[in-house]
C-alpha cells in the first residue's frame, strides 16, 4: 500500500474497538491502514436502559457506564469475583473490548477463587464470565465483545493475554449448539445467538482494508491460511432467556 493510501482519512476516525482513540492511534498503529466498520445489529429491548462497558478503564464507550477495578470507575468492580453487583435481567446491553483475552485459563468455583478442574461446581473462568453478562442482561439484550484475531501477532505480542480466541469460540456461548455437538456436559449455562443468524453470535471481522478488493474466493481461503489478514473479532452476541 503506497503512502498516499495509508493517509486516508479514516485512520483519523474512532477506532472501532472503542479505545477512544483514532484508529491511526490504535488498531492502526501496527498496520498503517483503516477498517471496515462493522455494522451494529438494532436494540430491542423494553425496560432497564442500564449500558455497561466492562474493563473500561479510563475511556468508556459513549454511551455506557464504565466497570473496572480502576478507582475512578463509575462503578468500581472486579469482573473476576461473582456475582457482579447487578440483578438478573437488569442491564440493558453490555459492551466489552480487549478484556476476555486476558482472563487467566483457571477453572474457579461459584465464587470466582481457583480450583482444581474437577472440583465440585468448578468452571472454566472464561464461561462464568459470559455466564455473569448471560445473567445480567435483559432478555434479548445485546452483548458486543471484541477479541484480538488468534491467527494474527495482535493476539500474542500483549505478553499479558491468556487466552487465544478464534470466532468459533462464540458458538460454545450458544446452548443448542453445545447439545447438537454433545458438549452440554460442559459446566456453562449462557445461550447467546446472533438474531438474524441464530446458529452463532454474529461475529464481524476487523480487516485490513486491502482485503475489499480481493475476490470472495480468496479471500476465504486468505483469512483461513494466513496470518494478520484479520485483526480482530468483533461479536455481537444475543441474549436468549
């Protein structure tokens, strides 16, 4: 890509992940290029109007009231002990981006302490916390998580990061999916789907914006045999309850 290309102005735009930052600053830092911007299902929910973003740090998604163990968070909470401090059904929609990645592959009791898999209740981390937003949320309220992309360095260069994730990660999230694949052994009890797309959460890739010219052909088989083709998922998850 020349250097006329890499200045188009929408690097200057927010980045998509929501940091708050342009996307030249953010995503775009390591590759010099704009996203596609994912579109966002419609939200149909009655009731609570309550908007969480977890792991917000000090930048909140418009909109949203920030969770984090940051003190000055609007609400100060550690999204690794259970429950969270919210009634079931009684947040709106949740927002969540670049955290998951980073909670510890523990399996932990109801409580969120460590415990040896096996033990009595335990459950992998990574299924308590979509357990916990399953349980917040209003039925049908919607769920947007983004990941960094396992088949890309995003994914690995934060020597921080704990865990891999892949967008078929999301179809473990959807409880007829585990039953069809004998998988409702598993210690989980969240069904998400994605709406219109009831097999699995409508999972949007943030790509390099090279990839709009190439042919549908290659570009399938690019994304699934290549590396840094596609930076991050972006899940649009839906509550069934």
């Amino acid at each position: 890509m020349n250097e006329a290309a890499m200045q188009q102005e929408p690097v200057q735009q927010p980045c998509p992940c929501g940091s708050l930052k342009s996307f030249a600053q953010c995503h775009g830092a390591a590759q010099g290029v704009p996203l596609i911007e994912p579109q966002k299902p419609e939200l149909h929910v009655d009731g609570p109007t309550l908007k969480l973003d977890l792991a917000a740090g000090q930048s909140p998604k418009d909109g949203f009231e920030g969770v984090d163990v940051w003190p000055q968070s609007k609400h100060v909470v550690d999204l690794t002990r259970f429950p969270w401090p919210w009634a079931d059904s009684s947040v709106a929609e949740v927002y969540c981006s670049h955290f998951i990645e980073h909670l510890p592959m523990q399996h932990v009791d109801p409580s969120g302490n460590y415990v040896q898999m096996g033990a009595p209740g335990a459950q992998d981390l990574l299924f308590k916390f979509f357990d916990e937003v399953w349980r917040v949320l209003v039925p049908h309220g919607w769920a947007t998580i983004v990941v960094p992309n396992a088949f890309c360095v995003r994914g690995y260069q934060d020597p921080t990061h704990r865990r891999f994730i892949v967008a078929e990660t999301f179809l473990y999230l959807h409880k007829p999916w585990r039953v069809a694949q004998k998988l409702d052994h598993y210690n989980v009890t969240c069904d998400f789907d994605g709406g219109s797309d009831p097999t699995a959460g409508h999972v949007v890739p943030i790509i390099l914006s090279e990839a709009n010219a190439w042919h549908d052909e290659v570009r399938n088989r690019r994304f699934t045999h290549e590396i840094n083709r596609i930076l991050d998922w972006q899940a649009k998850l839906r509550a069934c309850k």
